[in-house]
C-alpha cells in the first residue's frame, strides 16, 4: 500500500509528522500496538494552529497511551483523500489498523480529554525520576544528620541513618554506640544488620597493625596472607568497598585454603554489607570464576 520509509524526525517521543511514505508504518501498523491519534492541519488554517499545541501536549501528559500524528494536508493530499477529510483540522483516532472515530474543527481541550476517555484511552502514570546522587562526602552525611537529629531527636530513623553514615565513615566505635541506642524494631532492620556486620569486621582490627604497615609487608612479601586479608578488612570499614574486595578476591585466588577459607567467608560477609549491587553482582562472578 505504501512504501515503508521512515518519518520525519520529531523532537517530542508521543508526538511525530508523518508522511505518505511511511503512514503504513507509523500509523496503521502503529495502530495495532497503540491509539494513535491523526491530525490533518495545514499551514494556512488559523483553527490548526489553535488545536495542534493542545494535541501535543496531551500526548506528552498522557505518556505513551496513545501517539499523535500530523499529516500536513497541504503536503500529503493523498492521505486526506485517503480518509475523506473535507475540512480543516479534522483529527481520527486509528486503532488496530482502523479509524475507529473522529471530530472536526478546534474544539476545547476537556472535549478532547472526554474523546479519548471514552475510547479507553487513559494518561499512563509517570515513571519515577531517578534520584539524584548524593555528592556529599561522608563527613558532610553525618554533619547533616546531626543537624536534623538535633531538631527532631525523638526520630529514630534519622538515628539509624546516622549509624549507617558513621561505619562507612569507619566510625565504628560511634556507629556502634549509635547502634546501641536503637529501638527494637529499627535494630531489626537490614540496614541496621549490615551496620553489625562491619562491626564484626572492625572487631578482626584489634590490635592490629595499621593499614601502612600492612602494605609494607606486602611489599616484602606478596603471599602476606594475613596481612592481605587485614588491609582489605581495613578498606572495608573505611568504606573503600571495591579495594576491600580487591583484596580478599586476590587472596582467593592465591590461595582458597589459607586459614580455613578465609577468603570465601570475607568476600561472602562483606557481599551482605555492600549496597552497591553493581559491585556486588560484579564480584560474586568474579568469586564464582575462581571457586567453580
């Protein structure tokens, strides 16, 4: 019927001119996956020009429910003869390859909106905004927090929050403390446990050495597998998340056995305490390669 060439570009993703070469393809193949409302205009009709911007924002409010095409009836003749249109704007909605109804002239928007209501086409819900990544660095998280539990110190879940910011702070001990103060129902709570679980990392770090000494030893001796093991428990509750698995991934692969399957059981505990699940999907492959 028509050649399938594709449509002019538009710069609205609900709404798009369509030409005589591709109205097979965006319009009555469309049809059968979508509404799609057709509106025939012309350049010199002041009632097109009065529609068309209404027509265009309902497609971009309703989200997808249905797509608006405009033949510019001035330019494709055939399509207007096509549909018998005789005057100026007339919009038809099409679906499953087929006009189904229309009307004529620039009639008012809650007229357009009861149009489509009444052939089920409804607005889509929005899709919810990605949020916006937090730029702060982790000293600023807690200086705020303390800030709002100083006006609201009654409100538990700021507290935990607080707890959460100080262990990837490598504030254990005032994480802890924090932690300490929690009501049963938040001490429960998964961040709470993962709170716990670096915790239990910083307690391996009593007495140990500190991270520079570790990485000295390494220098010397690169099968320092305790002191691999420590640096990358360090990172951990320092927040350096990927160095902390750098680490205990190296140390699996120079040696699965060493005390007992350290290595597996550290990558494992701090799988449960990163909430990066990018990092986390990408080290347990890593794990898996190395073990099966």
């Amino acid at each position: 019927m028509f050649a399938d060439t594709p449509a002019a570009p538009s710069t609205q993703p609900h709404s798009f001119d369509v030409r005589t070469e591709s109205f097979e393809q965006d319009v009555l193949v469309r049809s059968t996956e979508v509404p799609v409302l057709v509106d025939f205009w012309a350049d010199w009709c002041a009632p097109c020009k009065q529609l068309k911007p209404v027509l265009e924002k309902l497609a971009a409010e309703y989200g997808g429910a249905f797509v608006l095409a405009k033949v510019n009836s001035d330019e494709e003749q055939q399509l207007p003869a096509l549909f018998g249109v005789r005057s100026l704007p007339t919009v038809i909605l099409l679906k499953d390859g087929r006009p189904v109804d229309g009307f004529m002239g620039a009639v008012p928007e809650s007229q357009i909106r009861q149009f489509l209501t009444q052939h089920g086409v409804e607005p889509l819900p929005a899709e919810p905004a990605e949020p916006a990544p937090d730029t702060r660095t982790p000293q600023q998280q807690i200086a705020d927090l303390e800030t709002q539990i100083a006006a609201e110190p009654d409100n538990a879940e700021l507290q935990l929050d607080l707890a959460v910011a100080l262990s990837r702070a490598g504030e254990v001990q005032r994480a802890a403390t924090v932690l300490d103060g929690l009501p049963a129902n938040l001490a429960a709570d998964d961040r709470a446990k993962r709170v716990h679980a670096t915790l239990d990392f910083a307690a391996a770090l009593t007495g140990a050495p500190s991270a520079a000494e570790l990485e000295a030893r390494l220098a010397k001796d690169e099968n320092d597998h305790a002191a691999r093991h420590l640096l990358g428990v360090h990172a951990l509750v320092g927040g350096e998340t990927e160095a902390a698995l750098q680490q205990f991934l190296e140390l699996l692969r120079r040696d699965k056995a060493w005390n007992d399957g350290a290595a597996r059981r550290a990558l494992v505990d701090a799988f449960k305490i990163i909430d990066d699940e990018d990092l986390v999907g990408k080290y347990r492959r890593k794990m898996a390669s190395l073990l099966f």
